[in-house]
C-alpha cells in the first residue's frame, strides 16, 4: 500500500512539474528514469537491554537484573530508483528523485546476563549467563528527493550531471534476537523448584521520518536519441535520530507483548539513515 501511495505522488508530481514548466518554451524538455541500485547503509548502532525480570511469587522475591547489548549493522543490499528531469535548456534543470531499499541487518550481540535473589527456608541466588545469536533482520528505506540539476556535455554521447537537494528519509525496521526472562517458584510443601522462561524476541524500530540532503554525479552515454544509459554515484545524508523500539508479537510468544515491552521498559535505538549508493539507470527523453 505505502508503494503504491509512493507511485501516485511521483506521478503526481511529475504532472506538476511539466505543468509549471510548460510556458517556458520548447526548449524544455523532459526525462523519465528508472535503475538497479546497489546501496551501502550507515546504519552501526547498539542498545542496551537493561530491565528488572520479574518474579512469582512476589513474596519470595528480593531483588534481580538482566542485561545484555544488541547490535545492528546495515548490510549492502539492492535497491530500485526512479526519477523525473525538466530540463530548462541543455545544461540546467530539476529532478525529482525516488529511491527504495530493503537490506538485510546483522551483528554480534553480547551474553545475555540473569541475576535474581530470592528466598525459601533462606536466602538463595540464581545466576546464570547465555551467548547469545547474532542479530538478524531488516529495514526499509524510502528517500525522496528534490534536486537542482547541472549537466555538462563531454561529447555528442557522453555527459556528466551533479545534481543535489533536500530528501526526507522513512525507515522502519524489524529485528531478532532480544533476551527477555520470568521467574516463578513453586512449593511443594519443603520443596521449592525454581522455573524461568527465556525468550528471543522479535523488535522492530519506526516507522519515523528524518530530513536530510543528497549529492551526486552521473556519467552518461547516448544510446540512441530518447535512451541514455547512465551510471549514478550519490550519496544521501541524513541526522541520527532516535526510533522507537516495540516487541512484535508472534505465535512463540507464550507471554503479552505489551507487558513484557513494559517489563523490558524498552526505550529507543539511535539510527543512523544516511547511506551511499551506485545506480546504474536507464532514462528516456521526450
């Protein structure tokens, strides 16, 4: 659904765009683009996992902690652009840029650390500490862009453009594993047996708009007429900001997620949208 919103706005205002650029004169002329990209994301971040697991029954209970560090690294991954030039004359003109990515995230987390103390006929203490599975997941980007374009001719085929302007970032993303335990004691007259349950959990971050700027340069080559091939090198930069992180439910799960997101007193993970990417598009002018 949110593609097909983002198709209808590039359409829209590409219309918009040849609107306003129509009483100009025919030397206006228009070009529709799309390419493969490969992008590179700056996404490097950790957050620490740090709550109070709780404990049944409370009249046993004295004190625990739980703690660990996850990690997320962008990897290089694939990714689609689109994008609409007016050319004012041959050399100058605007371009609104569109460009969408799905990379994979992984890193290397710490043990996931457990402490509780608790009583029975006594004072007892329980520890224990796990290694724990790497991070694994995604995220999506979408940018959207709006550039000022300056074109410089090399040849009667071959051209060099720089071209740069403001881009609002949306990235959402969802990931595994976080640690998460309970307690519960049970008694059976003398005898007291401890339980706990350790969970993975799956989080996702966002979805959370950020605003930033993009520059690039692109080496062309004439095809024939309306088709020029084109090779794209640009980079996208935008402020770390700070996503909201929730527990996604799933059928695993034997507990509500609410109440555990609550019990993890999970906060947010500082993000970082800013990524370089290669296109390798295909543009045709009208």
């Amino acid at each position: 659904m949110r593609t097909l919103r983002a198709a209808g706005l590039f359409v829209l205002a590409s219309v918009l765009i040849m609107a306003a650029a129509g009483p100009l004169g025919a030397d206006v002329k228009a070009e529709l683009g799309f390419g493969w990209s490969l992008h590179a994301p700056a996404i490097s971040t950790s957050y620490l996992n740090q709550f109070v697991p709780p404990m049944t029954p409370a009249a046993n209970y004295v004190n625990s902690s739980a703690s660990q560090t996850v990690r997320l690294n962008g990897k290089i991954g694939t990714g689609m652009a689109g994008f609409f030039n007016i050319l004012i004359n041959d050399r100058i003109g605007v371009q609104l840029l569109v460009d969408y990515f799905r990379p994979n995230v992984g890193g290397s987390n710490s043990d996931f650390d457990i402490l509780l103390n608790y009583t029975t006929t006594g004072a007892r203490q329980y520890t224990r500490s796990d290694s724990w599975p790497d991070s694994k997941g995604n995220f999506t980007e979408t940018t959207y862009s709006l550039n000022g374009l300056v074109r410089f001719p090399l040849s009667s085929d071959i051209s060099f453009s720089l071209s740069g302007g403001p881009t609002a970032f949306y990235l959402k993303g969802e990931a595994t594993p976080m640690g998460y335990c309970s307690f519960r004691l049970e008694q059976d007259v003398d005898v007291y047996t401890l339980y706990i349950k350790t969970f993975q959990l799956v989080y996702d971050f966002g979805p959370k708009t950020t605003f930033g700027g993009n520059l690039g340069g692109e080496i062309a080559y004439t095809i024939m007429r309306t088709v020029i091939l084109a090779l794209d090198v640009r980079y996208f930069l935008s402020a770390r900001d700070d996503f909201q992180m929730h527990i996604t439910p799933n059928e695993g799960l034997t507990e509500d997620a609410q109440t555990i997101e609550e019990a993890l007193n999970l906060g947010s993970i500082r993000i970082d949208p800013s990524y370089f990417r290669v296109g390798l598009t295909l543009r045709f002018r009208f």
